[in-house]
C-alpha cells in the first residue's frame, strides 16, 4: 500500500501538471456547495412558518 504523503505529491504535482484537472476539481467543489446551500434553502422552505400568537393571532398566511 502507498505511503500518503507520496499519494498526496503525485496527486497534487498531477493537478499542476495538467491545469484542466485542477479546473475540473474546482468545478466538482463548486458543484457540491451549490447542492449542499440547494438542500439547505429546500429544508428552510419546507419548514412551517411559526408566528408567535401576541404578534400574529389574526395572520393568515402568505
């Protein structure tokens, strides 16, 4: 089995070699923080709206 810091050199010196790889892993994190702020919008969204009853007794909703 590899050791891990002669895993993560030739990882690395691979992303500087070929500038489309170091592209391509920045476009893969960008895809995974905008799924994961997507799930967190959704999640808020489908909450239900609490509105406290001194503030909103006669509310009816949006």
């Amino acid at each position: 089995m590899a050791d891990l810091g002669t895993a993560l050199h030739e990882f690395f010196a691979s992303l500087l070699a070929d500038p489309l790889y170091l592209l391509l892993l920045m476009g893969l994190v960008a895809l995974v923080l905008v799924a994961v702020i997507a799930i967190h919008i959704h999640r808020i969204h489908s909450q239900e709206i609490f509105v406290h009853q001194a503030w909103g007794a006669n509310w009816k909703g949006r």
